[in-house]
C-alpha cells in the first residue's frame, strides 16, 4: 500500500495542518480534479485555517465535475436538485447525477432512484436501486426492501438485490481490510 504516501504525489504525508493544505492546493492548481473537489469540501466545511466560503465551493466542485470527477457532479446535483445555496434546478441536478451515475457512482444512482420513487415511477425506482445495491451500497439495498414492503417492488426484485449486495460485499473484503478494521 502506499503506508505514509500521499496518494495524489507519493511523497510524505503532511504533519501540520498548513502543509496538508499547501499539498493540495498544489495538486489542486495542477488541474488534479481529485484536489479541486477536496479543496471544495475544506471550503465547504471551513478547515485547514480556511473560511467557510460555500459560493467557492460550489464553483470548486463546478470545476472538478467539468474535469471529470463523478464525486464533485454529485455535490453540483445535490446543491442544484435541492437548491442549497444556489438557484434551484432540478434538471440540472438529475443530469449531473446521470452522468456521475453512468461513471459509476453509487450514490447517484441511489439520488435518481429516489427521484423516481417519489415520482411513484417505481419500476424505475428499483432499477436504479438494484444497480447501486450491487455495488454494495446498503441504502439502496434497504430502499428496495422498503419498496418490497410497501407493495412497489416484488421478492424477486429484494433477493436479487440482497444476493447482488452481499456478493458486492464479499469482493471487497481483504485481509489487509479486516486487519485495519
């Protein structure tokens, strides 16, 4: 593994709180979509010395999703869907979170199958869901056993997604993962 590397350069990792934010305010101005969308998380959360500035952290994020991180278009999805500190749009919300979906992103998928449940497009719903809960994201398995529940999704549908989310599950386990734990 990489130990005590910095998974963007390699070199050391930072032991004060002003060099973290100097590594990645460096990698950040390497256009390193990675960096930009963190930076935008510290000036959403105000830490590593730096204001809380959420209009710069959206144009952070803004610029990380244009550069291709699927996380950062889910942060612009959830601030333009739910019209958190910029002018509501949900279109637009629903098309970042389509593409960071497409890109792979569990937790986009898990937005747009929300949006449809409460659209009562329900078949839709539980595609969405399945895809995510495949991927081992629990929040989309437990939505597809409340679908169950409520009567907008079938016993096929909740063991496929059991079976998917339990296989997602054991890929990802490691020796090196239960030793961390």
């Amino acid at each position: 593994g990489l130990g005590e590397s910095c998974p963007f350069c390699r070199s050391p990792m930072a032991k004060k709180v002003e060099e973290t934010l100097d590594m990645v305010m460096k990698r950040a101005a390497a256009r390193d979509p990675i960096a930009i969308c963190h930076l935008g998380d510290i000036y959403h959360s105000g830490v590593y010395g730096l204001e809380k500035d959420e209009p710069r952290a959206f144009e952070l994020w803004s610029e990380a999703a244009d550069l291709g991180s699927s996380r950062a278009l889910t942060k612009v999805g959830v601030k333009c869907y739910h019209g958190d500190g910029v002018t509501q749009d949900k279109a637009k919300g629903i098309r970042c979170w389509e593409s960071a979906a497409m890109r792979g992103c569990v937790n986009s998928r898990h937005y747009l199958g929300r949006v449809e449940h409460s659209n009562k497009k329900y078949d839709r719903a539980v595609r969405h869901f399945l895809i995510s809960a495949k991927m081992g994201f629990k929040n989309s398995l437990d939505s597809i056993k409340i679908m169950f529940k409520d009567g907008h999704g079938t016993k096929q549908q909740y063991a496929e997604a059991l079976k998917g989310y339990q296989d997602a599950v054991e890929e990802m386990k490691s020796p090196e993962r239960d030793e961390a734990a």
